[in-house]
C-alpha cells in the first residue's frame, strides 16, 4: 500500500514533500450472548496517515501549503 500511494505522488508532480506513516492495531474483540461469550477473534487493523507539502512561490515569496489526510485500505 505504502508503494502505491508513493507512486500516486511521484505521478502526479505537484507535490514537493510528503510524509507517509502506517499505523497497525492488534486486538481482540469479544462478542457476548447475555453472560456467556459467543464468539472471540483477533484483528490487525491498518491505517495510513499520508501528508503532502507543496512549494509555491519563489525567493523571498516562497511558500508552503501542507494537507494531511487518514487513509483505511
């Protein structure tokens, strides 16, 4: 994932700078029936976190824009 999002920023040309971060969450979820627990599973759950700069201006007018935005694959 990490791979296509860094090709979808090198395609697109304006963007000067990005940071890209992933966050993996690991747990448990229990699901009860009154009392009586019915069914227990693991989950991995994924997210990426990816923040675009870019550059406008020149010299001493030069400035930067950022946006940062929370992806679920």
């Amino acid at each position: 994932m990490i791979e296509r999002l860094k090709e979808a920023l090198r395609s697109g040309g304006a963007a000067s700078d990005w940071r890209i971060s992933e966050t993996v969450k690991r747990g448990v979820e229990w699901f009860l029936a009154g009392r009586v627990l019915d069914t227990a599973r693991s989950v991995d759950t994924s997210t990426y976190s990816v923040m675009v700069c870019v550059d406008r201006g020149e010299g001493e007018a030069k400035t930067r824009g950022a946006y940062s935005v929370t992806i679920h694959p």
